[in-house]
C-alpha cells in the first residue's frame, strides 16, 4: 500500500514535470516507501538504509540542481 502511494505521488508529479525531471524522481520511489512505511506503519529503518536514502537523494540533488551546460568539467561539442 506504502509503494502505491508513492507511485501516486509520482504520477501526478508527471502532469507538471517535463519527462526528463518526473525520471530523476522515478528513482526517489523506494526511499519515499521506506519513509512512508517508517512513519505510517511503524516499520524500522536502519543506518544503512538511511545512508542509501541520503546518497539517493544527494545523486538526484546533483542532476537536478547542476546543468550538464554549467558544470566545469562539461564540454559541449557542436554534431556535426
């Protein structure tokens, strides 16, 4: 049920996000459940699983706040 409403969530994110931003949240789906089920269900959660949902998140963080075109070690080449 906890996995539903995430998959919830993320379909009405795609009625206003491009494909491209609803994908990079695609990926939040399991760390969503895991925090959903923590504090509706009262389930456990440990170091590690809190470690993999901080480094899940940091990822996504980075891909969504840094453009390919901004980052220093990006360099675009023209298709020829």
């Amino acid at each position: 049920m906890i996995s539903g409403v995430a998959y919830l969530l993320y379909f009405e994110a795609m009625k206003v996000l491009t494909a491209a931003k609803a994908s990079i949240y695609f990926f939040l789906k399991p760390a969503i459940a895991s925090v959903l089920a923590y504090l509706f269900l009262q389930e456990s959660l440990d170091g590690w699983q809190i470690a993999g949902m901080l480094l899940i998140m940091l990822a996504l963080s980075r891909n969504i706040f840094v453009k390919a075109e901004t980052h220093p070690g990006w360099k675009r080449h023209p298709v020829a």
